[in-house]
C-alpha cells in the first residue's frame, strides 16, 4: 500500500510545500555520499547535485547569497538603506560552502537578518564575537559543522545582519578583514569585486552599476561559449595584469586553456601552460565541493591554485604585453629557462607560505593525496586524477620539499632537457645529471604535450 509524502522544508526553505513524494512510484537510490558515511572521516563534503552547473563560476546555490553580499556594499556606497523585502533574501543559516568573494574563495559562510531594512553604512558594519555554544546551536555538531566557523562574525546595524565567516584557514587568511573590505567598497578588493566573470548582468549591475559589460568583464555563458566577449576579457587582465579575479577551478582551467591556445600560435615555445591547465582541468570536479576531498584540503589546493594563477597573470603579461612580446622565447633553450625560471617562483616562493602555515594534520592529507594512498585517506584524489606521478614511489618526495616540487613538474615538461638536482633524485641521474632512463619511463607517462 502506497504513502504519499508532503515536503514541509528543506533547509528551512518552504517553497517545496506543494510538491508531493508517491514512495511506490519513484526510484529507489542511495545518496552515494550515505553509501560512504561509514568509511569517511569529518570534514568530507558530499558531491555537488546533478543540476548545479559544476562550470559556473558561482556556483548556483550561492548566486542568492553572494547577489545579499552586493546589494550591502552598493547600499554601503549609496549610503542608502538595505530595504527588506519578504521572500526576497538568502535562506538565512544555510551553510554555503566555497564561495567566491573579494578574491578569495571562502571556505564556508552563512548568513541571518532581520525582517526590517538596514543601515549599511561603514560605521554599522562590525566584528563581534559569538561563543561555541551559540554556533553550535545554529549549525548543528552532527558532522562538526559549527566546528568550520570562526567566533568572530560581521554585524551590521547591531546584528540586524550577521555573516558567519570560516575560521582564519591554514594559511592565515584573515577572511573577516577581506568581507569588510568588500562590503565597504575598500581597495584591497575593488579590482576582485569589480572584474572577472558574473553569473548574469545583475549581479554585474550590482557590482559595478553598469548595465553593459565593461573592459575584463563576463558572464558565465559566455566562457561556456568560449566567445571573443570572453576571449577579449581575459587578454584585458593580463594585459593589466589584474590579480585575484579568476578563482573557482573551471574558470582558471578555461583561462589557462586559451593561452595555452594563444602560445601555440606565437613563436613561444613555453611548456608551461600544458602542464598547468592537464592539473587545473582535473581540479574542476571540486569546484562547489568535492566528496572524496576533505575540507582542509580543498582549501590549501584552492590557495595554491589562485595563488598561482596570479603569478601566471603577471608571467604571461610578460610573454604578451611585456618585455618578450618582441623577444619571442622561440627556441627550446630560452622556452625551458624561462619555463624553470617560472616554476621555480611559483613552488620556491609563491607557494611556500602557503605550505609554511598549513597545519601538520593537512600536510599528512595532502602528501598522501600526492602519494595517491587511498588506503590512508579515501581522498587519494591523485589516483583519480592521473595526471601526475606519484611522489612516493620511487622517489620518496615530499610535498613540502620546493626543490622536489619544482623537479617533477619540470620533467613533466621537459624530460630530455631537465636535471634534476633535488634529494629524492639523488643516485638516479645519469654522469651528466639527466634522469635515468628506467626512470623516465614513469614520468613519460605524465608528459604533459
């Protein structure tokens, strides 16, 4: 005998009132994130739904909430009221989860507000400080959620709004001193908040209050077309070399893409970018969440791949805009300096703080990524990936070791030219300092071409 369900809410959304649920005539599945429970430590996400577009720059479930974030900082600018209007703002306590805002991808935010309108203006705007016990109220401690929050959130107008930000990460990221930025039209973020990719001309509207797209600008359909609106936008940040625009995974694998397109037409003969987009085209599946990444994780790849998008932007400039826009790198020799050159910058300085102040607890996670041991961690996502060597065998890398971190990519991408000179290569070189060849014969494999 047949039930009939009626949904109440979900999430404390109400709008499923109407929608009914016969048991005996829809499928029978298992939420594969329900069917892992048992193997999976704290901090896994489940994958994202089936319809939430894993291109979209922001992803589908935020585009309400960060949309809530623009209408404060235009009525900050305005010096104008936020007026409530029922119905109409973010569901309040939802959990969001990577949130691209102001530059930065934040780990997890959350919001609530009055039903009344609101002052945004600078004075209004505050830190304050909740307690464990109140988190742990709003969020729930089933899976540790409260646990992911800072105890300093931002007031506006004496708590008539409060934004629930993520602990400072790993990397010391100081996300309450970024938003406040944002909300009050600060510099530090105006080049973020005001360029890059929109998921439709309203939030752009809010953002800039232009109703056509503007220099380094474009919506969502438009990288997923690949059109010259696109095209033209991203050649204008490099050519003025604007940092901290592209961060979600797909829309910096799509970017890496198109230069990669640009090299090969030029007379460069850079490497670089075939590496680089095989890795970040892989990433995109964690973009909004990944099940079989844990949250610190997600993080540190996030930091470390904006935080290298930014230096290509400044390196490409070079290439197109720069001083070898007339001085080509249109032999081998100047292409695989240059190629070095890059990657030594990018693991010997841009991501050692990054490593630096990362915790021992996500070092352990991420080298057994690297080391692609699912056993020790179901996210062993470098088995999924396939696009690197392992680190382990037979080289015994670590993956806080920048000389052995600039080594294996470097092979990757020029086997026959490079010479390693980090530890773990030690005794597998030949007398004049190139790979082995029972070496090769593994990295071949992940040649990037």
């Amino acid at each position: 005998m047949g039930r009939t369900f009626y949904i109440a809410e979900i999430d404390g959304d109400t709008s499923f009132q109407d929608v009914t649920l016969d048991i005996l005539q829809e499928p029978i599945c298992m939420n594969i994130g329900v069917a892992l429970m048992p193997f999976m430590e704290d901090g896994f996400h489940f994958i994202k739904d089936d319809g939430i577009k894993s291109a979209e720059g922001i992803n589908e479930v935020e585009t309400d909430f960060v949309e809530y974030l623009y209408e404060i900082r235009q009525n900050n600018k305005n010096k104008t009221k936020l007026e409530y209007q029922t119905f109409s703002g973010p569901n309040r306590l939802k959990i969001r989860e990577r949130v691209f805002i102001a530059g930065k991808i934040f780990p997890v935010m959350s919001i609530s507000y009055s039903g009344k309108d609101i002052d945004c203006s600078t004075s209004k705007i505050q830190i304050k400080s909740i307690s464990t016990y109140e988190l742990s109220l709003l969020f729930g401690d089933t899976f540790g959620e409260y646990k992911k929050f800072s105890l300093t959130y931002i007031s506006i107008d004496n708590d008539d709004i409060r934004i629930y930000l993520p602990k400072h990460s790993a990397m010391n990221i100081d996300y309450a001193d970024l938003l406040i930025d944002f909300l009050t039209n600060g510099n530090k973020t105006k080049i973020a908040s005001t360029h890059g990719e929109f998921p439709n001309l309203k939030l752009y509207k809010l953002a800039t209050g232009y109703t056509k797209l503007q220099s380094g600008c474009w919506l969502t359909k438009d990288r997923e077309a690949k059109n010259d609106t696109w095209k033209t936008a991203c050649m204008y940040i490099v050519e003025h070399k604007y940092q901290g625009v592209l961060g979600p995974f797909g829309q910096i694998a799509d970017f890496y893409n198109l230069l990669k397109e640009k090299v090969a037409k030029s007379k460069h003969k850079s490497r670089w970018l075939k590496g680089a987009y095989a890795l970040v085209n892989k990433l995109t599946i964690m973009d909004g969440g990944f099940m079989f990444v844990e949250n610190d994780v997600e993080i540190i790849l996030s930091e470390l791949n904006i935080g290298i998008c930014d230096y290509a932007i400044i390196k490409f400039h070079e290439l197109f805009y720069g001083k070898h826009k007339n001085d080509p790198l249109d032999t081998m020799e100047k292409a695989y300096k240059w190629d070095l050159a890059f990657v030594k910058h990018e693991q010997g300085v841009v991501a050692v703080p990054i490593y630096a102040k990362t915790d021992d607890n996500t070092i352990a996670k991420f080298q057994a990524m690297a080391n692609k041991d699912g056993q020790k961690h179901i996210h062993g996502l470098g088995g999924i990936l396939g696009v690197t060597p392992e680190f382990d065998d037979p080289w015994n890398g670590d993956v806080k070791d920048s000389g052995f971190r600039t080594d294996l990519p470097m092979l990757m991408l020029w086997l026959d030219r490079h010479k390693p000179t980090s530890a773990p290569f030690k005794g597998k070189v030949d007398g004049k300092g190139f790979l082995l060849e029972k070496y090769k014969k593994i990295i071949r494999r992940y040649e990037a071409k």
